[in-house]
C-alpha cells in the first residue's frame, strides 16, 4: 500500500482546492502520486480528453536524476521513482513510487518466477535521451518532455507516451497515455462484448454479474486487464498488474490516443514484444501461467440446464442422448439439486438416490458437473457444515467493525470465504471430500464475481475487508475495493487446488465465471448469461477470440443461449458453430424453453448429430491443439492475425476486425456469415493461395484467388444445413472413428487427413485423457509430414514419442487433391500391392498401412 503524505500536509502546500484533492505531476511515463486517499471515482474518457479539467493536467519537465541499473533504470523527479526494468528482452516492467520506495512487489497475477527474471541492459543515452537496449528493445526517455518511447532495433516505435501528457493522477486513481497510431488496432481484455478490434470503444474492468447482458453492456463478469496490439504486422503487449477497478480507452476519449488506469494502487505494468502476436501471445503465458491439461471429456459434448430439478428428468436426458445416438459426455446439475440452495448439500427428496444416479450415469459413460457457488448459507445450528467449519475458523470476510459480512443470494442470507487467506483456501477446498468421494467429475463455481441480490452495486460494499495472509504477500487488510476483481479467480483456485488434495491422480475440471488475469492457471470458464438471439450469436465468436487472446484457451458459451427461448434455425445454427470451439455446452435459463438437440423434431436433430458427431471425430487434433495451448499459452480458437500477420499488414486484404471467422488450431479455418441470420450471400477470404474445403477435401479452385490481394475470395450461399470450413494446404489433421463418449475406445485405424502444400507438417498427442502420467511419460506424440516426390507426394509419420499405448494397430492415410485415376503407393520404398482407393469425387487416394510404432513413409505416385 502507499504510504503517501498526510492531508494536512498537502492541504498546507495548496493542493485542497474546492473540496478537490489533485496534484499531477507528469513525467516519462506518468506523474507521480503525492496523495493516495482513498478513492473510487469511475474513470471519464469524455472527462479526461479535457486538458483543463478537474482531473488536473500532466505536467512535463526536465529529467533530475537518473541510475543505471543492471536491467533497466531509475529516473527520479524530487523524491520520486521511476523504474523501468527488462525482465527478458522482450519484455519490460514499469513501476512508480511517490516517496521514493516501491511498492510490495508481490502479484495475484504474474508468476513469482517471471516478476523476478531480470536480463542485463546496455545503457543509451545522448544530449536528447537517457534509456538503454535490450537484446530485442530500445527504451528512450527524452530529456525534456520526460516522453518514454519503446521501439525494436530498427526503428519501428511500439509505444510512445502521448504529446500532451503522459500520466495523471486525481486522488489515489491514476491513468496513463499513449499515441495511438491510426493503423494500429486492439484485442483482448477478455470476453468484452462486441466487435473483435477493440479500437474506438472503452471498457471498464469491474466483475458484475449482468444478466441478459447486451452489446454495448459493460463490464461484465471478467477483469482482464491484458491487451494486444498490432500494427502493420507487428504486435506489443501491455499488461496492467491491478486488481482495482480498472478502465482502458482506444481512442473513443481523444481519436488519436489510448489510455488505461485504475482506482487505487500505483502503476505497475508489463510492456511485452512480439513482433508476431503468436509470440506476445506466448509471452503473455509466460508472465501468468498456462492453462492446465483438461481430462479428455471436457471436448466432448455437455448437456445442461437452470435446472433439471430431478434425478429422475436427469437419468431421462441421458438416456435420451444415448438412445438418439448423439455423443455425449457430461451433464450438469445447477442450483436446484441442492437442499434449499445451498452449496455442498443435495435435495435428497428430489434426488434420493444421488451417489447411485452418479455411478449409473458414469456406467452410462457421462461426467457429472455440479454447481458450487461461494455463497455459504447462513445457517447457524443446522448442521450446515459449510457455515458451522467456516465461522469455526474465522474463514469468512468481515465488515469493518470486525463483524462477519452478510449478503443475500440464493439460500438467502449468505456468508462469503476469505480467498485472500491461503488457509480459508484450503478449507474450502476440503468442502468437495463427499462430492468426490461419490464420484462426481467436475466443478462449477458461479456466481462468484461476487454477486450480491438486493443492492445496487449487485456486489459487496467497497469497505468489506479481506485478510491477505498469502506467501510471497505481506500480510495485511486489504477492502473489497482492491479485491473484488480477483475474488473469482481465487475462489475458482481454492476449488482446483483443494480438488488436487482430494485426488492427487485425477485431473479437475473446475468452471468460472468470474476471473482475472492468470485465472487460466486454474479453470476454464465460459462467457456468461447470454441471450437466445441472432445477435448473442454473433457475439460469441469475438468473446470466444478475446478470451483466447487473454490466456483463457479453454472456453465457450451457453449454447443456444443462456436467457430464452431459441427459434429451432438460431439453435441448430449455434450447434454447428459450437462444435468447433473448446467447449461445447448447451445450457438454458429457468422458465426458457427446452433446448436439448431433439425439442425441434427429426430433421433438426439430424443436423445437429451431424456436426456433435464431427466434433468427435476431430478429437485428436482438439486435443493435440489442447496440449499445445498448456506448453506455449496459445489458445485452441485463433483470430486469423494469430496465423496470418503478414496478411494484415497496411493494404492487406484480411480484415482483422471480422469477428465471424476463426481458426481452430493452426489449419481448420470455420467461416460462419457475419450475419447468420441473414440468406444473404457473403465471401470468404482466405489467406494465401491453397485451401481445401474441409468438408469435401476438394482444392478451393484457383479462379477464386485474387493475384492483386494474395487471397482467396470464396463466394457463399448460406444454408441452414452448411457451415462452410477449409483446411490450410501443407496440414495434416488427425482424426478418429466416431464414438459416443470419450470413455469409448475408438474401433478402427487412426486417419491422417493431409492437405498437401508447402511446408506440410501436423502432430497428435494422446495419453489416458484422465490422469497425470502423461507428467511421468504416458504419453504419445507423434509428428508428420508430407513433401513433393518425383511423380506424387511422400508422406510420413514419425516413431513414437512416450510410453502410452494407442488405440490403434493401423494408419489410414488419406491424401486430398489428387486427380490421378490410379497410383502407384510405395512403404518404406516398397510398393505395396494395394494402389489404394480414389475418391474421384472428393479428389483424394486413400491407403491403410499398418502402425509398425517405428515410423512410416509412405509414397504415392501418380501412374505413368
């Protein structure tokens, strides 16, 4: 916390003007906070675009004092500091205190491993600048205007304080400009709603539960104060290590500059270089954790709903989706499985025989998630263990009186745990023993944001206090006002980390709605209490994206929507979309109709199957994608900048503001219309000049490549029954005999669908979908690749790597674009006697060879 100058002191030196406490001070990149009291003003973006308003003007002056540090360096105004340290060479950290001391150096967000890393610098200064160079960065602080600028080696500027001000402070809150250049465009910040490119819009960071939340409704339940840039091809970082409520401005307050700031704290922000944004992306990881491996089930499909009150209605939806053959792996159980809504308990009159439904469901091949909101019932003397453990060891927040804090929810009258406390942590994490011990799979933390019912602020007072007791933090009282935005994330850790305790050998799956910044370390989470409606559709992709973007690869929406009753073309239409992001749950809000595949008859379930029974299909290249967003950070859902960012560049073709298309991985490209309500026609513009139609595997043709742009412009009909997709050329993606459930071992070869063209390359990981052996080598990762021959193509796939034993005892190879009538088909340079089988249709040759473990090659060419 600051240890600033006392009231009277600054009232004595002329600063308490008309009831207005303001002192700027501006310098490099911010002016220095002389009085930290308390305050929660909501930034104006309109307000502060004034130069003469209430907030104060940035003051620039002369550098006094500067201290070459070994990784960066100390620039003082008066007692003032001003630190900018490398921590790698692509990555900076800026830092103020007023007094001259910093601040705790201590993050709910940023790895302790990452904020300690330091790289040494070369220091550069000349009559203009003091600064110094990294091996990847040049930081100069201009002498006169205290401007900070950070560009690469050539030249290029990444970020440069704006000409009018760099900081400003009004109180304890505080915000920082920066130019925004005209070409330069915005993502991230989470699951913000509308367009992908965050440019010309503001955001408030502030986690609020907002039902029936709409396009332009902000905030909403995550804080995420991370945000990408890229321009002309090349992409920076930039992230905000506050907890407080936090804004961030592009351009909608001054047309030609961007800001952010917070309430309370001092800044502290990471600066972090690409130049690709794949490589921000991977940075980000670095600084705040990568996702953990989910278990296999969690990309299968899941049925849900506010709520299905019964154990009986529950055991006929399963075996409603077993008989109708669709593919199914997990049901949730929301608020109304619990006696009197409260967490940790079940209504044992509605479902009687819970811990038998569970094991029966789990002979069904189905995963069983149950809701635990943080609420606990106050519910003195009734044997409510959650309440009479919690309040025996003080693991509840309290008021500032020191009484325990109180909140209405859904039992009623509530208490809350402390999250700040690691022991409260732990506690609650002992609270899952029984659910576990019955055998039920997953987690669901709701409403966690906190909400609160019956207040305006739907969350707890600013004033309710928190115990910090936490290693690598000094212990102190911290108010709700610094802890609300990372209250979910740490309750969502305290779920997953108890549930490591409980059962060391299973993976957990823990669900949040509410997060922050390096929540991805412990639960996925999906994009809240969306709408049954064309436009919530439309806005799922770019939350989807965002969110990817922000470290949270594993995620998804209330298909269907969460609020309301869909038209049997809106749900279909959401299916086949859903099927190919991370999670696919279908869910729906008390009083809304029903929204399980079958409620809109035979022809729309037909449709529905079809895309649910693709998903499975492409569970080898979900999880391989899966496992490599757990080693590098980048997520399963791409924007097409994250593959293409020389396609972005200034003139380039690609719009990197459509927020219709998306990549799955690296290679399969989904084009859904813009507006999917809409018949009307639409293109779709695919990078480069070789893709296949995914669901054809023909070549897309090339009259539809555009030599003048570098793209493909593919011409689209919509229809109800069609979600056009592509396959990069030079991919080869996995796939694999349809099952039921990922409990089913697949019966039958594993296929390699290869898409030939430069660079051709693909991979597979699988271990036991389950538990953590694939840390102790019960895995298997196989590489492949594809190259041109003398008359054909040459395929191979690489020995295993790891210990686990497939499912499998034979490759299907099918190799696409080939317009041969026959083949000749070489194994290891043998020919075999099978020329394989031409789909003259599809345009491929398909050929099945045995898995000898050690690597194959596989040869074809094209008869003489």
């Amino acid at each position: 916390m600051w240890q600033g100058k006392s009231v009277s002191r600054v009232c004595q030196e002329g600063s308490l003007k008309q009831g207005t406490l303001r002192k700027t001070v501006g310098c490099c990149l911010l002016a220095l906070m002389l009085l930290p009291v308390s305050s929660y003003a909501r930034h104006d973006s309109h307000q502060a675009s004034n130069p003469t308003n209430d907030r104060g003007i940035a003051l620039s002056g002369p550098v006094v004092d500067t201290k070459a540090l070994p990784s960066g360096i100390d620039v003082r105004v008066g007692k003032s500091l001003l630190r900018v340290e490398a921590l790698r060479d692509d990555v900076l950290r800026v830092r103020i205190a007023e007094d001259g001391v910093l601040a705790e150096d201590a993050s709910w967000a940023v790895l302790p491993e990452a904020r300690t890393s330091r790289v040494k610098v070369a220091r550069e200064d000349d009559d203009a600048s003091v600064g110094f160079r990294t091996g990847a960065l040049r930081i100069q602080i201009n002498r006169a205007s205290m401007r900070l600028t950070v560009s690469d080696l050539q030249g290029h500027v990444l970020l440069a304080d704006a000409a009018s001000r760099a900081v400003e402070f009004n109180g304890s809150s505080y915000r920082i400009y920066e130019q925004m250049p005209e070409t330069e465009h915005y993502f991230g910040l989470g699951d913000k709603v509308g367009p992908l490119d965050r440019r010309n819009r503001s955001f408030t960071l502030w986690n609020t539960d907002f039902f029936r939340f709409q396009e332009s409704d902000d905030p909403i339940y995550k804080s995420i104060p991370f945000f990408l840039t890229l321009n002309d091809g090349r992409s920076i970082g930039v992230l905000l290590d506050s907890t407080w409520r936090s804004s961030f401005d592009f351009g909608q307050g001054v047309r030609d500059v961007y800001s952010f700031g917070a309430d309370g704290g001092s800044p502290d922000y990471y600066i972090v270089y690409g130049p690709e944004p794949k490589k921000v992306v991977e940075t980000y990881a670095w600084l705040t954790g990568k996702p953990p491996l989910p278990p296999l089930w969690a990309f299968g499909y899941q049925q849900s709903r506010y709520t299905y009150e019964t154990e009986t209605r529950v055991r006929e939806i399963a075996n409603r989706l077993r008989a109708d053959r669709i593919p199914s792996d997990a049901i949730y159980l929301d608020i109304d499985f619990q006696q009197k809504h409260r967490p940790f308990t079940v209504d044992t009159q509605n479902f009687p025989h819970f811990e038998q439904m569970i094991a029966d469901l789990r002979k069904q091949q189905f995963h069983v998630v149950t809701i635990t909101d943080l609420h606990i019932a106050k519910a003195p003397d009734a044997g409510y263990l959650p309440y009479d453990s919690g309040m025996a060891g003080d693991h509840f927040v309290k008021n500032a009186d020191g009484t325990v804090y109180v909140g209405e929810v859904w039992p009623g009258p509530s208490v809350f745990p402390d999250f700040t406390q690691k022991i409260s942590r732990d506690w609650w994490g002992t609270l899952y023993q029984q659910f576990v011990t019955e055998g039920v799979s997953g987690f669901w933390n709701d409403m966690n944001e906190p909400s609160i019912f019956k207040v305006p602020s739907k969350t707890m007072p600013l004033t309710v206090q928190h115990r910090i007791e936490e290693p690598g933090f000094q212990r102190r009282i911290a108010t709700h006002a610094e802890i609300h935005n990372v209250y979910g994330m740490e309750n969502s850790r305290g779920t997953y980390e108890g549930l490591l305790k409980l059962d060391p050998v299973h993976r957990p799956f823990v669900l949040t709605r509410a997060t922050y910044a390096g929540g991805q370390r412990y639960a996925v989470t999906w994009t809240g209490d969306n709408t049954s409606s064309w436009n919530h559709l439309r806005l799922t992709t770019p939350m989807i994206l965002n969110l990817g973007l922000s470290g949270f690869g594993m995620v998804g929406a209330d298909v269907g929507g969460f609020v309301g009753t869909p038209k049997p073309e809106l749900l279909t239409k959401w299916m086949e979309i859903a099927a190919f992001q991370p999670i696919d749950r279908n869910h729906t809000n008390k009083g809304g109709g029903d929204k399980e595949p079958w409620v809109y008859g035979p022809e729309q379930e037909a449709i529905q199957r079809r895309y649910v029974e693709e998903r499975y299909r492409l569970l080898p290249y979900l999880y391989t994608t899966a496992e490599e967003m757990t080693r590098t950070g980048l997520p399963i859902l791409r924007p097409l900048f994250l593959e293409f960012p020389a396609a972005t560049l200034e003139g380039a073709p690609v719009d990197v503001s459509a927020g219709n298309q998306f990549l799955v991985g690296p290679y399969l490209l989904v084009a859904p219309p813009l507006f999917p309500e809409q018949p009307d026609d639409y293109t779709v513009t695919l990078p480069g000049d070789s893709w296949f139609d995914y669901w054809t595997g023909v070549p897309v043709a090339e009259k539809f490549f555009n030599t003048t742009s570098g793209v493909l412009a593919v011409p689209i009909h919509p229809t109800l029954k069609d979600l056009p997709a592509y396959v990069r050329g030079g991919s080869i993606v996995p796939t694999q005999p349809l099952v039921q459930s990922t409990s089913e071992r697949p019966d039958g070869p594993l296929t390699l669908r290869v898409y030939p063209g430069a660079d051709c390359q693909g991979s597979l990981y699988l271990d036991d979908g389950s538990t953590f052996d694939y840390q102790k080598g019960g895995f298997l990762r196989l590489h492949f690749s594809c190259e041109k021959a003398a008359n054909g193509w040459k395929v191979n796939v690489s020995a295993r790597e790891g210990q686990f034993k497939p499912w499998w005892n034979a490759i299907r190879i099918t190799l696409f674009g080939w317009d041969s009538p026959d083949a000749q088909i070489s194994l290891q340079g043998a020919p075999l006697l099978s020329g394989g089988y031409v789909d003259r249709e599809h345009h491929s040759i398909t050929v099945e060879i045995p898995d000898s473990e050690k690597g194959e090659s596989v040869e074809f060419g094209a008869k003489n």
